[in-house]
C-alpha cells in the first residue's frame, strides 16, 4: 500500500506549490490529480497575480483593497499575511523563470486592475496563469516530485478523527486503492461546473470541496461565488479583466460607459462584484446587446492588442466570431470563482488533524465576500506554500498509522451500486444541466428569497434523480462515465451547501445581492457561514470575522 | 503568359538536369514565356538559414528583387525553392524594419527589393494561370492507363499560411486536380503530403531511408503504377535513394517517379526522349511505353 | 447542422483491435469538433473516452487527429470541415503514441521526452536582490516559446518520429529553446551540447508539420532552426549535419556576387 508523508490532492498551482515546498522540506510527498497538472484550471487565469513591488506601493494598500474589496467579510489577519508576502512570493516565480512582462529598465510589469488603488498586478502577456503553472511544473521536475497522474480521489480516509491519506481511482486500471499519508493537502481548485454557464473548465466539479464536506470539515462562506463581467455569451469562456487594465471600455446598446454611472471613480475597474451587477442591471434594463454588454478594445490599437492581450484576441476571434481590433465584443458576467470553500486557519490546517488545504478549494478567509482580480493566483502561491510548509511540518512530527485495506470497501460499495442499479431513464448530462441552469437562474448575481428556496427545492429533486443514475459503462480502463458521475454527486452535494448558506443569510455583501435585503448589515451579518454535512442536509453555523486594521466602511468605487 | 524564372541552385541544372529541360521544353511548348534569372543564388534550402538566417533572407530578396525588375510573377520549378522564398517574402511584408536592413546589402549590388513580387510553383502556374481546362484541351497522350501517386513536397504544403492556401483551396489538391486533367487516375495514399527525408539524407540515411520506402511502399499497395512529385529534392530522395531504402527494407520496391513536367510534357505530346528520363535511378521504360 | 462523427474507438480489455463508431448528430452553427464529442459522450455513448476541460485551448487536453491532422478539438469548428449536411468527420487519437482507451493517448514517451530537456531553470552565479533585470523583447519571445500548452499535437504528426522514436521531437526541442533562449538559464552549454547529440536539433528533418499542426503559434521548427544557430555560434559544431550546414554556407557565400 502506498504511503508518504504528505499527499496533496490536485496538482494545479495551489497543490504543485504545496509539493514544491513540502520537497524542498525533505519530506516524503507526492501529487495526486485526476489529470496530468499541466491540464489543471490554473493555467486558464490569464490577467495577472498581484504584489505590492513597486517603490509608490504598500502592501498595506494592497491589503486595504482587498479588506474592502471583500466587503469587510475577509479575515484581515489572513489578508495582511497575503500582501505582505506577495512580494517575495512574485520575485521567487521570477527567480524560477517565469516569462513577466518587463517595463524599460527590465523589472516586473504591473498593469491595473479591479479594486486596486495602484498598479499592481504582474503578468505574463495575458497567460499568465499557464506561464506560472508550467513554471512550478517544471520546478517540480528538477525536484523529481512522485505523482500520480489520472488518479482520482473518492473519499478521505480518516481513523480515530485524523485524517490518514485517501482512497484513489487510477484510471488507468480502474484499480482502487488506498494511499496512505501523515498529512493531506486539499488543493482541488474551483467547482464552476456547479453553475451553466461558466469560465471553469470541465474538471471544476469541486471534488476536494466536497471530500472534506463529507467528513466533516466545515465549509465557509458557501454562498460568495464571484461572477466575472467579461465572459463570452456562448461558450462562457473568460476574457481577461486585463483588458479592462489596459484601457478597454464597457458599453451599453446606447454606446455609453455606463460603469461611470455606478463606480465613478473607478470606472471599468471597479471590484467584480460591482461590475458584474452593473452589467446584469443594463442588461435587465433593456439596455443591452443580445443580452449581453460590449467590451471595446478597439481604441487601444492593434499593437498593442497584439503584444498585451493576443490570447483573447485569438478566444473572441475563434468562439466569438470577433476581432477585437475591429469591433466591440459581446460578454456578460459568468460564474467564475468560488469565495468560499473549506475552512482553514492561515496555515492552511482545517479541523480535522492531518488535513490541510489551499488554494481555491480552501477558504481563510482573505477573499470574504468579493475577490479582488489577479488576488487568486496570488493565493495559491502564498498559501499553497504555507499549506505544504506546515503539513510538512505535522508529518515530520506525526507517528505512522496503517490503516487497513478495507477502508476501500465503502467506495467500491458506491461504484458497484451505480454500476448495478436499474436503468431508471436518468442521464447525469441531463442532470447536471438542469443543476447548472437552476444556480445561474436562482443563485446568481441577482438573488430574492423565493428564488433561492426554489434553488434548495429543485436541488434535493435532482439529488433524488441522482440517487436513481445508473453508470451503463462498466469499463475499468478510462471509464469517464462513471468518474462523471461520482463528479455529479460532489457539485450536487456543494450546490445544496451554496443555496443554504445564501438563502440564510439577509443581507446583500459583496458578490451575494438579495433584492429583498438590498443594503449591507454589519449589525447582523458581519460573520462567516459555517456549513456542516449532515444527511439531512448542511447544518449552519456562524464565525466571527477578524477584524484588525480596517473597520468596515461604505464601500463605493 | 510570361514569368520571372529562377531555375534553382545546382540541383535541377547537374543533379537533376531532367528537370530543367523538360520544365523549360513544357513551357515553351504550351507557350509559357520565361526570363531566367541568370544571378538568382540558391534560396538556402533551409540549411544556410540553419546557420545565418539574414544571410538565406538576403539570398532570397536578391532574387526577388530580381523578378520584381522583371515586372513578371516568379516562377518556381522546386518545392523547397517555392517554400524558401515564400517564407522570405512573408517575413519581409510583417517586418518592414528587417527587409529595410536586408535591403542595405542589396543596394551595395544595385538592388532592392520593395516588397511586391510574387512567387509561383509551375504547378500553381498549369492549375491557375494556364487553366485546367486549357491544358486538357492540349492532351494528346491521355495518361488513362496510369494510377499516379502525387508526392507534393513539405516546402510547397508547409507553412500553408503563408503560402496561399487560404487564398487558393485549391491548391490543396492541385496535383490530383492536374493527374485528372491530363487523363490519368491520382491515387490517395497518407505519405502524399510527408516528408521524403531529403534534408536528413546525408545526415540520417537511415531515417531518410525509412521514410522512401515508406512512402513507395504505400504508394505501391494503393496501387501505383508512378509517383509524380514537384520537387527535384524529392526526386533525388524517391528516385535517387530508392534502391538504398529497398536495401534496408529488405524488399522490392521498383516505383519510378517522375517530374511534375516530365509527366505533363508527356500528356501534352513532347517527345520522351528530350524529357531526360534515361537520368533516372528507378527506371520509367515501362511507364513511358505505357502513354 | 448535422453531421457523422466517425471516432476510433479501442478497449485494451476486449480482444478486438481499434475499429470506428459512428455518431450521428445534430450540433449548432459555431460547435467545436470538441463539443460534438461531448454531446456523443453525454447524451449518446458514455462509453467513449476521452480527455477535455478548459475548452478555450489552454489546458492541452483534447488534442487529437481530425480528418488526419493533429488539432485541438476545442479549437477546430465544425463548420471550417464540412460542406454538407450528414458530412463525416474522421477523429482518432493523436499519433506516434500507443492508445490507452478510445481518443486516450499514452503519452509517457511524450513526457519522457519533455523531462529528457531538463527543462527547468538552471540559474547560474548569486542570486539577485529582486528580480532578474532582463529586457522586455526577450519575455516577449520566450513568451511565444511558452505559449506551448504540452498538448502533443507537434509530436503526433511529426514525420521523423514516425520512423524514429528516438528523436526528441518538437515540443522538448522547442521547451529547451526557451531555456537557451533565457538569459537567466546558464546551463546553455550543456543544453546544447545535448541537444546536438543524436535524435537532438539536427534530426529534424525540417518538414514544418509541427508548425503547421500548432494553433498556439510556438512554431516548433522555428526553434529547433534557432537552436541550431546557436549551437553552431556557440562552438558545437561536431555533428556530421552540422559541418554540412557550415560547409554549404561557407560555399554559397563565397560563390556570390554580393559583398556578403
């Protein structure tokens, strides 16, 4: 039976980052993900990761922003610990290679952002999600780091109320195993699938979210998903924020910059949340395009289109029909980002010993209730790092456990019971779809009472119709349609979270807009949802916030 | 119909003198008017640019600039020299600034070049500008009972970008649309459009080696009586080699392969005997005798 | 629009050999070939495997052959393919790589190959303060050298790997340009001291497949060209194809009439 000091499950840029500082710790780890991590949803950020590196900058002022741009539901100790660190952070990718886009004297780039009060974010053209994560890739091979490739996570193992490795698909084989660690790293990214349309890709399903869900680590701020302003109207697929950073405007059907209406300040660079409700109000309002708004680059030349933003040129041009040079672009707001996620202090530790976790899939809380762009990719380092630090910490000082072989009978239990149910006419496609449509419809940007009851009650039907899926394939090698199923049963179990948490919480803060509770209530509401799994669905609770440095204000762009 | 020629380097006038003559004799014969560019350096071929890519680039815009005092369309009777000058010209019209320091060299001879020539293969001048159905009209010999295995070469194919492709669909079956026109059946097989090992010949033998048999072998079990290519590189490969890469196969292989106006000059009535089939390796007796 | 999606189809645990299955389907005007397969997987055939997620060419995953040429099939329209309804469309994994299941390539050898390159960052002397003072136009090229996604579509098609698997192949030769390429890397020597060796930069038969088959613009044998230009800068010029290259330079440059 395998076994290692430290396992971290994904291998994107929050998990490879974990493995990389858990290699240079000395300790015994390897990587687990369920594709090889060069095809992790990391590498589709493109806009930019941010530090205060500039002589006129401060990481307080980068904290400050990100404080208010989370509507004041961030941790501010765990925000502090982020910019503070994001320098060092930003010139250690340099130092390992990263390709950043260089001003005049040859130092990083920074271009503007979202709710920033300075220029602050570095970027790789506008890949620089891809750039980074190949960076850390090939890090980890000079490290010569053990991974399993194609192997997927079907639950934790947990003995004695530790959390002792986990029970693995390699699907190459089909063979279930279990593979043993002192300490587990949680570093599965995003559950975008959760919701249609989204900029995720198709392995956003929220795996590790999930795991952790149903062993009893409580997920937080469940109900904060950030919707991007600029996705494109048919695929979903994302354009960079970092248009906006270099200069392109926002426009209604009647050509107007109608952000200056809503965030006069800030304008297009706004915080998402902002942007995204602005955008969606036009659009209501009967001032849209095809149901979308128009993003105009065309003013920034072809130059420098070319040289700072080619990626989205090609993406509008090949599922948009678009040249950007030319004509303005249709997009809309899509569900991009998850806030929340599992609970972790600033090491990365949840309440459940020898399970750690970073990344996207983790929440500190540094994002509260809005994140700031270009904030994610710089999470996944500092924290990843942090997350893979002290886990190798706990391994050096926690004792071996061999758990027994049986611990796999539970998940084979569950395969075999989708494997040999009757066929009851249900498709997980199908399913999945009507999940996706009923988030974006119910939970979305604009929410009501009403809307998100009839979210909960739609998700327990589908969770119903779940409990009726049939896997037809029974293939061991590469059976996809089983592993999407097994998918399915993860996001159904995160949408039933998402939609409690909102629907408890009356008030509107930062990306969770309810029309029957429009204005923010610090009185009531300036704390953390806590949800708990329990068979008869999440249980709430509530956590203070930290509050250190910045009380909550109005927040206005 | 007249065209700026530029015949090649060595290859198609002492490697593969056939191909000169029958190429110059088809021309002449369908009244194609040709101005050879005496002083046209050999493009490179991707080996100088493998060493001093300006030095290929000033190579090429020479000849360019040549053809562009002509006033007339260049042509080309080799892939890879279709392909070499191509990919010069393309560079030259997305970077002003380079051709601008190329051009300093080229004013030291009395050159430049502006930017406007444009380079054809005679097999884009017979299929385009001279028309299918004219040279239809113009077939005496019909090639209908030869099965013509098309081999059109990586220079003339690749990047397709930048070499008309988009512009021209057609070009993407011109040898199959020429094999038709003449009256003989093209026959489909994978390695058409695969490389024939040239520039590895002396280098690699082996892998060029495998990648002749490969490609006559295939030819052969579609049922191909001929191969036909545009690329004299090519031909020394197929033809040249062929024995070499039946050796290391350990098999028969005996595929003749002709020029592409070798194989037109025939359909159109030249007389065999001026096309220089007797320099061939694989020997084309039968075919010959066949049309 | 309504077209034939013909897939190969392999299962290592049946006895038969790799055959083709037929998926009729009804897809929008701007479906990806990528799309049509998910609709066959989704709603049709659950056995199909195959590997997708970003579907905006960023991720690498869905690469495979379409009408015989290695592509991304998120990145290829329907559409550009076919010309009437009830049209077939031919994929199949990609090539030069054994098949696990179905459109699943096996692409070990493919990472062997890319680790073979070393292709991390080899800094040399004390580190900087901060970063590395470099000048923007080298990010910029080494930018389009990292646009690779690793999506093995160069590597499929190439026409050397076909009858030689020993060659190295386009995207580790174009991963270790952008380290050759970088001055921070100080490795270059030995980089390409191993990159002339047998199955390295002069194996390449220079036949632009790997260009031609690239949607991300890495252009692969444009690298290997760069790399041969410096190694012959650089001194190492014992390679049999390399003394070729000098020696014909050297001859073409003399015979000329230009001051060159």
């Amino acid at each position: 039976m395998p076994a290692h000091d430290v396992l971290v499950i994904g291998a994107g840029l929050a998990g490879m980052r974990a493995a990389l500082e858990a290699a240079r710790a000395g300790v015994d780890v390897a990587m687990l993900s369920k594709v090889q991590p060069l095809r992790s949803h990391s590498a589709a950020a493109q806009g930019g990761i941010n530090a205060a590196l500039g002589e006129d900058d401060s990481w307080e002022t980068h904290a400050f922003d990100t404080a208010k741009g989370s509507d004041y539901l961030g941790d501010q100790d765990a925000i502090e610990i982020l910019c503070k660190e994001a320098p060092a952070d930003i010139i250690e990718l340099e130092r390992m290679g990263t390709v950043f886009s260089r001003r005049e004297d040859g130092r990083i780039a920074q271009r503007p952002f979202g709710g920033a009060g300075f220029p602050r974010t570095c970027y790789v053209a506008d890949i620089t999600g891809q750039a980074i994560l190949h960076v850390v890739w090939e890090q980890l091979i000079g490290a010569d780091v053990r991974s399993y490739e194609e192997w997927f996570a079907l639950s934790l193992i947990v003995d004695d109320g530790v959390c002792r490795g986990a029970v693995a698909l390699n699907m190459r084989t089909g063979d279930v195993m279990p593979i043993q660690a002192k300490t587990t790293v949680m570093a599965t990214g995003g559950l975008g699938r959760v919701y249609h349309p989204t900029t995720n890709g198709f392995i956003c399903t929220g795996d590790g979210t999930s795991l952790a869900y149903r062993i009893g680590v409580p997920l937080m701020d469940m109900e904060f998903v950030q919707f991007h302003p600029t996705s494109l109207k048919e695929s979903g697929v994302l354009i960079t924020e970092g248009a906006r950073g270099e200069g392109a405007y926002l426009l209604n059907s009647l050509g107007e910059r109608f952000m200056s209406k809503y965030a006069p300040e800030k304008i297009e660079l706004a915080s998402r949340d902002v942007v995204s409700r602005a955008e969606q109000t036009e659009i209501d309002e009967g001032r849209g395009v095809d149901g979308c708004v128009l993003l105009d680059l065309r003013h920034l030349g072809a130059a420098r289109i070319k040289e700072r933003l080619p990626q989205i040129r090609e993406l509008a041009l090949d599922l948009a029909n678009t040249d950007v040079i030319e004509e303005p672009l249709q997009v809309r707001p899509g569900m991009h980002y998850q806030m929340g996620g599992i609970k972790t202090d600033i090491e990365g530790a949840t309440t459940i010993r020898g399970l750690y976790a970073a990344g996207e899939c983790a929440c500190v809380s540094v994002h509260g209730a809005n994140r700031l762009g270009g904030n994610s990719l710089l999470e996944t380092v500092v924290f990843g790092r942090r997350a893979g630090a002290a886990a190798s910490q706990y391994a050096r000082e926690a004792s071996n456990v061999t758990v027994p072989e049986t611990v796999v009978q539970r998940d084979l239990d569950q395969i075999q019971e989708l494997f040999s149910r009757s066929d009851q006419g249900e498709n997980a496609a199908a399913i999945r779809r009507e999940l996706g449509e009923t988030m974006r419809s119910n939970v979305g940007i604009f929410r009501t009472g009403e809307q998100l009851q009839s979210a909960c009650d739609t998700i327990g039907e589908l969770k119903k119709r779940y409990a009726r899926l049939k896997v037809r394939h029974t293939g061991e090698v590469f059976n996809t349609e089983l592993l999407s199923a097994i998918e399915l049963g993860f996001s159904l179990d995160l949408a039933e979270a998402m939609a409690a948490s909102a629907l408890a919480r009356e008030e509107s803060r930062g990306a969770h807009t309810r029309r029957d509770f429009p204005e923010r209530d610090d009185a009531n509401w300036l704390k953390h949802t806590v949800a708990y799994w329990t068979p008869d669905g999440p249980q709430l609770e509530y956590a203070p916030v930290n509050i250190i440095r910045w009380q909550p204000e109005r927040r206005v762009y | 119909m007249s065209y700026a020629f530029f015949p090649g380097c060595d290859v198609p006038r002492k490697s593969t003198p056939e191909l000169y003559v029958s190429a110059v004799g088809l021309c002449q014969k369908l009244g194609i008017e040709l101005e050879e560019l005496e002083y046209a350096p050999c493009t490179g071929s991707g080996m100088i640019q493998s060493k001093d890519q300006a030095l290929g680039d000033t190579f090429n815009a020479s000849t360019l600039a040549m053809a562009e005092l002509t006033e007339k369309p260049l042509m080309t009777i080799c892939s890879t020299c279709q392909g070499v000058i191509s990919q010069a010209n393309a560079r030259f019209k997305e970077e002003p600034d380079y051709l601008g320091e190329i051009n300093k060299t080229l004013q030291e001879g009395g050159l430049e070049y502006k930017g406007t020539t444009e380079v054809k293969h005679l097999l884009w001048v017979l299929t385009e500008d001279f028309g299918l159905d004219r040279l239809r009209s113009m077939v005496v010999r019909p090639l209908k009972d030869l099965r013509i295995a098309p081999f059109y070469g990586c220079y003339l194919l690749r990047p397709s970008a930048i070499l008309g492709y988009a512009e021209n669909p057609a070009r993407a079956s011109a040898l199959e649309d020429l094999i038709g026109a003449l009256g003989g059946t093209a026959v489909d097989f994978r390695g058409k459009k695969l490389c024939c090992g040239y520039p590895i010949v002396s280098d690699n033998e082996r892998n060029a080696n495998a990648m002749i048999a490969n490609h006559t072998l295939e030819a052969k079990e579609k049922g191909a009586d001929v191969m036909v290519t545009p690329c004299p590189l090519c031909h020394m490969n197929l033809d040249g080699a062929q024995p070499a890469a039946a050796d290391q196969k350990g098999t028969r292989i005996g595929l003749p392969v002709l020029h592409l106006s070798q194989m037109v000059g025939l359909a159109v009535g030249m007389d065999a005997s001026g096309l220089g089939f007797e320099r061939h390796t694989v020997s084309t007796k039968d075919v010959v005798a066949r049309v | 629009m309504r077209i034939n999606l013909k897939v190969s189809r392999y299962d290592p645990q049946s006895d038969g050999d790799a055959h083709y299955q037929t998926y009729s389907l009804d897809l929008p005007h701007d479906a990806t070939v990528l799309d049509a397969l998910i609709q066959a997987h989704g709603y049709i055939d659950g056995s199909l495997a195959l590997r997708y997620s970003c579907r905006s060419a960023v991720c690498g995953s869905c690469a495979m052959r379409i009408d015989g040429q290695a592509r991304l099939g998120c990145k290829t329209k329907v559409v550009d393919l076919v010309h009437q309804e009830g049209q077939e469309v031919l994929v199949e994994p990609i090539g030069n790589m054994p098949t696990i299941k179905d459109l699943v390539a096996d692409m070990e050898s493919f990472w062997g190959k890319v680790r073979q390159v070393q292709p991390w960052l080899h800094p040399a002397g004390p580190e900087p303060e901060r970063e590395y003072l470099v000048p923007h136009a080298t990010m910029l090229d080494l930018a389009g050298a990292m646009n690779c996604i690793m999506c093995g579509a160069c590597v499929s098609d190439c026409t050397v790997l076909e009858v030689d698997p020993d060659f190295v192949a386009p995207a580790a030769l174009a991963k270790a340009y952008r380290f050759v390429g970088d001055p921070r890397d100080q490795a270059d020597g030995d980089r390409l001291r191993a990159l002339t060796e047998y199955g390295g930069v002069w194996d390449c038969t220079r036949c632009n497949m790997c260009v031609e088959v690239c949607q991300k613009g890495v252009a692969p044998m444009d690298r290997i060209l760069a790399l041969r230009r410096k190694a012959i800068e650089d001194g190492f010029q014992d390679h049999i194809a390399a003394r070729h290259v000098i020696e014909f330079e050297e001859q073409q440059r003399k015979a000329s009439w230009m001051g060159v």
